[in-house]
C-alpha cells in the first residue's frame, strides 16, 4: 500500500515500471505519532519525503514563538525536496499534524537516480515549480492583502487544485488555517461568517461551497469587495 501511494505521487507517476522499482527499493518508511518532529528547522537536508498516511504541516517559529504554517501535505504528496538539489539545510519544521507514517528517500541514492533518469529529474522541476507559485502566492497574501482577501484567494486555489469552482473540501482544521493565512481562529471564524453573510459561500463542516466565484475573485484581488458592502 506504502509503495502504490508513493507511485501515484506526482514525482513518480511518469516513471517506468522498472525506474519506479529502483525509486521505491531506497526508500524507508518511518511511523509518527501526533507532535513527532520528521525533520527541525537547520537540520541537514539529507533526503526528502513522501506522505503514505496523515497529514505533514511545515511551519516556522518567530522570534515570539508564534507559529505561522507554510503548508500541510497529505498522502502521497513530497515535502523537504528543496534540499535534495541545494545540499543546504531544512529552512523550516516539518511535523505530524496526526498519526502519519511518511516514506523517506536519502538524498545521495536518489541524486543517483535522477543522474540515470532525466524523466525523474523533470517530475522534481514540475513540483518545485508548483511549490514556487504557490509560496509566491502565499508570499503575495501575507504581505499585500488584508486577511479576507487571503482567505478568498486560498479558497480560489483549492478550487484550483480540487478542478471545481462550486465547493472545496478543506484538509486542514481551522486552527491551522488560520495560522496558515496569518491570522487567529476567531478573526477567520468571523470572516467566514460575514463571507456567509454575504452570499459569497456556505459554510458546513470542512465543506465550503463556493456561491459567487467571481465574487472571490474581486475580494483575493482587492481585499474587499467594495465600501457599502465590504468585509
């Protein structure tokens, strides 16, 4: 089961049976329990993962120990790659969200790989250019956009990523959410609720229908959806 999730993984997808074989022949699998560290901030980058079960958040501390998340990545998608190129160190922490069991590739043995696989070598430039958009997007957010503006542009990008623009599921709790887009979970409760209010979305459980898609468009761009009306 470990070994069919990592070959759907967009790493690994395109690869020949035999080069997936030799992929999946140095990986390691490791178990973690909720709150167990995969790999801290400054750490060697001495290979990268990929999730078989649970969900992996990556996240920095700042100097007031505030936690603001970068990302949460479920079954069979990677995470730490960068460093399997740069040969530098984790620039964040990865921990278990919950019970998860992760597979583990050792840098040296996958360079290897990729030097005899271009294949390989193009699924890793097409995750890290998805990994680069998405920072950038998420860079954008946190810097330029009041909190409704990110939230409606990460809604946007689900919708993306899910391929429908009438609802998303959201794989992340609230409170990790919130960290994610910069803020607190009781300014986004209130903001989920006022973009309820205003016929922008439905709110139920982690299912979020999308009411006025181009209304969410005008808020992420903007940040407000206008003076009389506006959140």
């Amino acid at each position: 089961m470990n070994k069919v999730i990592a070959a759907q993984s967009i790493l690994f997808k395109e690869l020949p049976a035999h080069h997936l074989e030799a992929v999946l022949a140095i990986a390691v699998e490791k178990p973690l329990e909720k709150g167990a560290l995969v790999f801290a901030e400054g750490d060697p980058g001495e290979g990268f993962y990929i999730v078989v079960e649970g969900q992996i958040k990556i996240y920095k501390l700042s100097l007031e120990g505030k936690e603001h998340i970068f990302d949460i990545f479920g079954p069979g998608e990677p995470f730490g790659e960068v460093p399997v190129f740069s040969g530098d160190v984790f620039p964040a922490t990865a921990e278990a969200v919950k019970k998860s069991r992760v597979l583990f590739f050792p840098r040296k043995r996958f360079i290897d790989l990729i030097s005899a696989d271009p294949t390989l070598a193009l699924n890793m430039l097409a995750v890290l250019s998805k990994r680069l958009r998405h920072f950038t997007t998420q860079v954008e957010n946190l810097s330029l956009k009041e909190v409704p503006g990110r939230l409606a542009g990460y809604l946007i990008l689900l919708s993306e990523e899910q391929q429908n623009q009438s609802e998303v599921s959201l794989h992340i709790s609230k409170g990790h959410l919130a960290s994610f887009l910069g803020t607190i979970p009781e300014t986004l409760s209130r903001i989920l609720k006022k973009m309820s209010e205003k016929d922008l979305i439905r709110v139920n459980g982690k299912k979020i229908r999308l009411l006025d898609f181009e209304g969410l468009k005008i808020l992420a761009e903007s940040g407000r959806i206008g003076e009389d009306n506006g959140i």
